[in-house]
C-alpha cells in the first residue's frame, strides 16, 4: 500500500562525514522526511556514515544506497545493523540476490528498495520485485544520464501501473519536476544536489516541500538541466572555468587573450583558415555567420593583423556573438570602446592585405585546440573552451553542476571554514607508495 503523505528524501551524495551532517541537519529542519546515506558517502566512510547519520537523526529513516549487487543477504544485515532502515539492491542483480536481502531485512528488522537503474524492463523488473517481497520500487535517472536531459516520468507511469509497492523517485530533481513526478505516480521523492548545492538547503527544502505538498510547478532557485534547446542558457550560467572542470581540465586555448575584461562570448563556432595578414576570409565570414555564432579563426602567422575595427563593427551590427583569433587583432581601443567581445593571440597596428587565401568552415587547430564548425565556444576573462557539438548538451549541464557546487561551497567557507577543511584535502591527498 503507498504511504498516506508523500515523503522528501535527501540524498547525501557527498563524501565527507560532516558536511553530511550539517546538510542532514539543514535539510531535516526544512521539512526532509528521510535521510539518505549516499553512495558516495558510503564509499568514502563507510557503514560509519549511517551509524553516524542514525545519531543525529535518531528520529528519521535512515536509506543506506548501498546499490547492492551481490551478497544481498550479508550486506543487508550489515547496513541494518549500524542503523539503516531501508537498503537498496540493484534490480539488474540476480534475483537470488534479492531474495537474501529481503530475507535478512525481514530478520533484521529493515526494508528494501529495489533500484531499476539501468534495468530496460523497468514494469516487468518491479513486478517481480513486488513477487520477492520488496519493499520499495527505486526509479533512478542516474547523473550521467541527467546530463544528457533524460527524464524518468514516462518510466515512473508505466512501473506505476505495474506495481502496488510505493515507488521512489531519484534523478535531478527540483522544485520543477516534482508535481509531473507525483502525478506519474511517485511516493517518495529523493534530492540531492537541489538540497545540498543550494547556499541554504534549508530554505531549499522548505521550497521542494511546499512543491510536493501542493503538488505544483514552483520555480527552483537552482539545481536547474538545461534542454537541448537551452545550451546557450546553461553556458551564459557558467565560466570558462566551469566548462574546463566539467570536461576534465580540457579544451581550453592556450595563449588566447582577451581584449577586454567583463566581456563573454558564447555561441556555435564558424571556423575561418586564413594567411598571415590576408584578412578576406575573416572578413567575409562575417556575412555567413548565424547570429549569436563566435567566428574562430586560425591564422598562419601573427606579423599582420587579420580584424580590426571596422570588422568588428560590422560583426557586432549582424549579432555576432565575439570573434577568437590565433593571430594578430589590431585596433583595439577602437574596439574596446564598441563593446565587441574579441581574443586574440597577440595585438599588431598592422595589416596585411585582403588576397582571399584560406577557407570558411573547415576544421581548424586555435590555440592547440581543434575546432570544426557547429563546435561551442565559452569565452571570457579566462580565456576560451571549445566544447565538441556530440557533448555540448551534456557539457553544459555538467558546467552548470560545478558552478553550482562551489556556490555551495563558497556559502560553507562564508561561514567561518576554509576550502582545506572543508574538502578535507589532506584526508584524500594520493596515497604514494
């Protein structure tokens, strides 16, 4: 039978011991239900961390994500003995392996949540599960597969007409997505990063709450994914800095200068080959640049300016979104006063002349990065990322999650702490030897 209220779970997805607590402790006194022991926290500290989380919350179930795909019985008993209410098992494990846990659940006093992430029989998986004695059915749109913009409600629907069990919910979740969530048929409803990346997860938690309560779309502070239609959006949200940590310190221009501070260029790239000087190619790539585009251009040389003022002028009329030069820019304080967003390799008062050598639209290597048109560039006072057009959708979610990250972190370090302590940087220093 589905529980009476529908339940907020927070989903502690961190890895040290105390920022879990004090974000347990924040989103507990903004209305969360059930306290989650993440993955990850459990990993990185152990079963410590639900006995940890059982103290502090003496009151509250307690959820090892324990993701059990093998030995069910044993690590069932295991997380239920240092405190655990309810364990889950991965729904793609054997179903020997489920039937242990339910069986040392039922000695043990806890419950199991079936998780069918990555089962492609999601209806038929929780049916059997329910045959087992589950519990619970888990729905997990992992983070992986949230940044590509998945979604679990259609899933949550048909596993709703296939199961009585009650049916949680995980994946990326905001005060936006809960309502639809609800009346696919949820029961319990887990947050994590729109709880523990928000600066007060309390008044967060308050928010997510009120939206399941009221079962209405209300407008989420952050913890946003982005659509495909909305990469430009998610870009303008994050830094260079952002897109580099979200593809693993990759695709940024080495000796690619900004003209200016507090400009940003962000858009799909139209690529221009051209000879040192020879400024045709740039310049008539403007007329076929898509508005909101960044022209990028490689340039076989630097002695001789390929853009200037007047290039500019004409770029920034038609909507250009800023141009990105390995080679030489020149008339930059004329530029600088137009607001054009331009970087350059280096600054040169000469030019060359307008020959016609070079092409428009093929691949092309700037700033030690290869660049093909349709690429997305991310260019501020930081310099440039180019972002590959297969990944830019996923990208710019992840770059949006790191900026979200540090915004939770910067809160904690406001309040008396310090990057050090609160990463505990020494704790996870690489172990030599």
């Amino acid at each position: 039978m589905a529980p009476q209220r529908r339940f907020l779970q927070v989903a502690l997805d961190v890895y040290n011991m105390h920022r879990a607590l004090e974000l347990g402790a924040e989103a507990v006194a903004g209305g969360a239900d059930w306290v989650e022991a993440g993955t990850p926290l459990i990993k990185s500290e152990g079963l410590n961390a639900v006995r940890d989380l059982r103290k502090a919350f003496p009151d509250k179930p307690i959820v090892a994500d324990m993701k059990v795909m093998d030995t069910g019985g044993m690590e069932a008993e295991m997380a239920i003995k240092a405190g655990a209410t309810i364990v889950t098992i991965l729904g793609a494990s054997d179903d020997g392996t489920i039937r242990e846990a339910v069986e040392a659940a039922r000695k043990y006093g806890g419950k199991i949540m079936v998780d069918l992430i990555a089962v492609k029989d999601k209806p038929r998986r929780a049916k059997e599960a329910e045959a087992m004695g589950a519990d619970y059915i888990g729905m997990h749109v992992g983070i992986d597969e949230q940044m590509q913009g998945r979604s679990p409600v259609e899933a949550v629907r048909a596993v709703r007409a296939a199961t009585t069990l009650p049916i949680a919910v995980a994946g990326g979740l905001t005060s936006e997505t809960l309502a639809p969530l609800i009346e696919a048929g949820a029961d319990i409803l887990i947050v994590g990063g729109a709880i523990t990346k928000a600066q007060d997860a309390t008044a967060a938690t308050r928010r997510l709450r009120e939206a399941i309560d009221s079962v209405k779309v209300l407008e989420s502070a952050g913890m946003k994914r982005f659509g495909a239609s909305d990469i430009r959006k998610a870009f303008e949200i994050a830094s260079s800095p952002n897109v580099s940590d979200a593809m693993h310190r990759e695709g940024c221009m080495t000796g690619i200068l900004p003209l200016q501070q507090g400009l940003k260029a962000v858009g799909p790239a139209l690529t221009v080959h051209a000879m040192d000087g020879d400024w045709a190619k740039p310049v008539e790539a403007i007329d076929e640049a898509e508005p909101g585009s960044v022209l990028v251009i490689q340039v076989d040389g630097t002695t001789k300016a390929v853009w200037g003022e007047l290039a500019s002028h004409t770029a920034k009329r038609l909507g250009l979104a800023g141009v990105v030069i390995d080679g030489a820019m020149r008339d930059v304080d004329e530029i600088r006063k137009i607001g054009f967003a331009g970087w350059a390799k280096v600054f040169r008062p000469n030019a060359g002349d307008p020959k016609g050598f070079g092409e428009i639209g093929t691949e092309i290597l700037a700033g030690g990065q290869r660049v093909r048109t349709g690429d997305w560039i991310v260019a501020d006072d930081n310099g440039v990322c180019v972002v590959p057009k297969e990944r830019a959708h996923e990208i710019a979610n992840r770059a949006v999650e790191v900026k979200e990250q540090e915004d939770r972190l910067r809160a904690e370090i406001e309040r008396g702490s310090s990057l050090s302590k609160v990463l505990k940087l020494k704790k996870w220093e690489k172990v030599v030897g």
